[in-house]
C-alpha cells in the first residue's frame, strides 16, 4: 500500500491564526484505502491540518496535490468534488429529519426524479453494504451519538467519497460503540476509501492505521508504519520525551479517617436504585460499571443538579438536604461534570468570568466585582493548574481541550472543597493533559480532599482509585479495596451482573 501514489498529498504546508503559527511545513501523504493516523497532543495542529485537506480551512502556504494535480479549496464543497470530506468532532445533523433526508440533503444524489421510497432503497442498501445497521427511515434526533456519527459516514459515502478525515469520532462513544466505529473503518479502508483518523485514542489508532503521524507544536515530528509503533512510543513522539504510562503513585488515607461523605439507600425512582457507599478524607473512590449504570446520575443527586426521591445524604457525619446547585457549593461539594462544553464552562466568555462565576461573593464589595483581585487570583490559580497560556482575560473556547479542562477545575478549586466529584475528567484531552490532571487528583488527594471519580476508561478507574464501587442496573452490587482493585475484578463484577439480569430476564 505504501508503494502507491499519494491520494492526497501536503507539501510544506502552513497556517496561522492571529500570532499563533498552527501548521509549519507540513508534509503528509495519503493513499487510496489507507487507513492515516493523526496523532498529537491538543494544539499540536492535526484538526487543523485535517480541515486544511477538506477545504474547511485555507492555508497560509505550502501546497496541496490531489491526484498529483494542485489544488486550493477555498469551501468544502471544492474538496468534495475531488471526493474529500470530514466528519467533525460536533456533528451538523438537522436532528428533525430523518437518516434519508439528512443524508441526500443539498447532494445531486436526491435525484428529484427518483421515488421517496427508491432514495430510501438506496441508501439503507448503502448503510447495509458497510455494515453501519442504521434504520434509514428513523428520525437523527431518536438515534444515539454512535449512530449520528455513522450518519454522517453514510452522507460522505452518498457523496462517494474516496477520502474521509474523521476528527475524534470515538471521543463520545462508550467502548462497545467506539469497537463498532473501528470496524467500519476497517470496512471502508477494505473497499479502498482512505480514512485520515484524528485521534486521542492511541489504542484506537493502532488497532486500524496503516500509516500513523505523530504532530507536535504545529510540524510532524514523526511518519510510519504503525505497525512498529506502540503507545509508548506515540507518546513519547508526542511530547518529545519518554513518558511513562504509569500512574502517579497513591498515598493511602488514614484507616481512623472518617467519611466526609456517606451516601445511605440513594434512589431517584428511574435510573438509581438503593446506592450506598463512603468516601473519607483524602481518599480517592472510583465509581466504576457499564454505560447506563447510574454513575453520572449519582453525581447529579449528590451535587443537587437532581433531587432524590429516597436515601440520606452525609457530610462529615451529618445528614444534609442538598435540595440545589447552591446548597452543595455551601456544603463544600464540587462537581466537573462529564461534558465540560454542555454543562461547565462557557466557551465564548473568559477564563476569569469562568472560573468565578460560582464564587461571586468572593471577588464583590458592596455589589460590585473588584476587578483587580477577580484577576489577581484568577491567574494564580491558571498558574497553579498549568493552564496555556495563564491568561484571565483569554476566551476559554480559544484554548485546547485540555487546557479548557484544567479551567473547569480551577472552577470548582477556587475555593478548597470538601469533596470533589469528577465524572470523566479526562475526556478528550491529550495524554500530556491527562497526564497532568492525574498529577493534580493525586495531589489533592494527598492533601486531605475526598475525591468521587467516574470514569469509562477502566485503566484509569484502576490507576487512581484507593477503592472502587462498582454500579450496576442503578445498584451498587461490588466494592473492592486495595489489593482487589484490578481491572478484571471491575470487569467481573459489572459484567457478571449484567449476565444475571439476562438470565433473570430469560428465566
């Protein structure tokens, strides 16, 4: 596959935004039914260079060939018609239409000529051919984030596409999901349609590319066979140093520590059912099951984003009606929620606006923000978090995802809290940034917080947790301690009750 010539190829490719030089000199050769990994951490400047390819964006210099002819796409539509197109990381769907209509919308493939029933012939037969097991029929806004990204997929078939470039098309999906995506990769590469895969997933790259492309700082620092690469090895491309894998070493809370929070029979009447479990000072307590178990919702009663409908709730020994948002702050409970984007931060203000926002009473005098300390302290905490670049008066939708992670906590760190919820904390961050928040959850801990952490990535459930609880159905139905903490027992436990639930079901 190697000895073919180049599908697409960028030559000395470069691209800036205001000061920041994004793309410098960038070459990248792709062939037909290739499988191209694009790897780097956040800011490295692979989206940019995927958009670069789709026409999405317009390089500053270098050159673009497709076919061996240049080329310069000044809108997407230009690259489509040489058969490029992207599948971005936020999926542009008209949720009230349905798979069909999404799919043919605005291509000469609707055939106006052609029946509503033949369109949707064609393409559930072209969803069937890859294996993507849509309902054409369906309406996007029924169907699950796996399934809008195949969608998606379907419409840059329908447009018979011969190069895709996906932007983190697994970073929302659960492991069975993601598994499912990867094959029809393989599928779509199988058939010859070359995939350029944008990924934070190392283990994802390496399981479908051919080629794989390390980025750092806006220039390729590494190209090859992925075949002799490993994660390690990635990584340390990556960051331009060996990493280790490893996780930062846990220093195990006092036995005598009491907990400083005790949830009793914790119930909602829909997706939770009877939690109960303990978190003590300066422990880290993993919250660990299948998606759909209850985790997220947990955190929501907790935090009181949700009210429970039964069950006691106890900080530091005493029972607490946290019937708001507001009375968990006062009570020292702080919550990153999962989806920084939808639900922590907002993007279009800074990151002083946002980090306190929660904490008005503590930068106002007599009504007022005083602006001096708000910036003041905002930028010692930026500083303490490693945020890049520290600045309070930065928008937050400019920074990275990781850096727009380290702002999220520095929301809810702005004032020390008793305990900690942290529910995906590393979603869709790069491995130096992932890095760097298992240093700071660590450290935390080792300070005296209690730490709630949910996590779907068993690894690091493991790797940081002094104990896990495992959920199941909305039940705890597994604790496991110290020598237990192994990813086979979580595994065990969450699956073996799910194989029950199944056989109760069949009996």
């Amino acid at each position: 596959m190697s000895q073919s010539p180049p599908l697409v190829e960028a030559r000395s490719l470069s691209k800036r935004f205001g000061g920041a030089q994004a793309l410098k000199d960038v070459d990248l050769a792709v062939v037909a039914g290739e499988v191209h990994g694009l790897v780097g951490e956040n800011g490295a400047g692979k989206s940019t260079l995927g958009k670069c390819v789709a026409g999405v964006l317009h390089p500053d210099g270098g050159q673009l060939l497709v076919d061996g002819a240049p080329v310069s796409y000044k809108v997407p539509r230009d690259a489509l018609a040489d058969g490029i197109t992207i599948v971005e990381q936020e999926l542009a769907l008209l949720p009230a239409m349905s798979v069909v209509d999404n799919v043919l919308l605005g291509s000469s493939a609707a055939g106006e000529a052609r029946s509503r029933r033949a369109r949707r012939t064609a393409v559930q037969e072209l969803s069937d051919r890859f294996g993507l097991g849509l309902e054409v029929g369906k309406t996007v806004e029924r169907l699950s984030v796996a399934e809008q990204q195949k969608v998606e997929i379907l419409r840059a078939l329908a447009r018979r596409a011969r190069l895709i470039v996906m932007d983190e098309p697994t970073a929302r999906l659960a492991r069975d999901e993601a598994d499912n995506l990867l094959a029809v990769i393989r599928r779509l590469s199988e058939d010859g349609t070359a995939i350029v895969l944008v990924s934070h997933f190392l283990d994802d790259v390496l399981s479908v590319a051919d080629r794989v492309t390390v980025m750092r700082n806006g220039e390729v620092v590494k190209n090859g066979e992925a075949a002799g690469e490993t994660p390690a090895s990635l990584v340390a491309a990556m960051l331009g140093r060996d990493a280790s894998l490893e996780f930062p070493d846990k220093r195990p809370p006092r036995r005598d520590s009491a907990p400083v929070l005790a949830v009793r029979d914790l119930a909602d009447g829909q997706r939770v059912d009877g939690v109960s479990f303990e978190v003590r000072r300066g422990e880290i307590v993993g919250l660990g099951g299948l998606v759909g178990s209850g985790r997220s919702e947990v955190a929501r009663l907790i935090f009181g984003a949700e009210r429970p409908q039964r069950g006691t709730i106890e900080i530091d020994g005493e029972p607490t009606r946290i019937r708001s948002v507001r009375r968990a702050v006062r009570a020292g409970i702080s919550y990153l929620p999962e989806s920084r984007k939808d639900l922590g931060l907002f993007l279009d203000l800074s990151n002083q606006e946002n980090t306190t926002l929660a904490h008005l009473g503590e930068v106002t005098r007599g009504g007022l923000i005083v602006s001096g300390k708000e910036r003041h302290d905002t930028a010692e905490i930026l500083e303490r978090l490693g945020v890049n670049p520290p600045d309070p008066a930065l928008r937050v939708g400019a920074l990275s995802g990781g850096n727009q992670q380290k702002v999220l906590f520095g929301k809810w760190l702005w004032r020390t809290p008793r305990l900690l919820i942290a529910d995906e904390p590393t979603r869709g961050v790069d491995v130096g940034a992932k890095f760097a928040i298992y240093d700071l959850l660590v450290g935390l801990a080792a300070e005296g917080m209690a730490i709630l952490l949910i996590s779907s990535e068993i690894e690091e459930l493991v790797g940081l947790s002094h104990r896990v609880v495992v959920m199941a159905r909305g039940r705890t139905i597994a604790e496991l301690e110290e020598e237990d903490v192994q990813e086979e027992r979580v595994l065990h436990a969450a699956f073996d009750s799910e194989s029950q639930r199944v056989s109760e079901a069949s009996a």
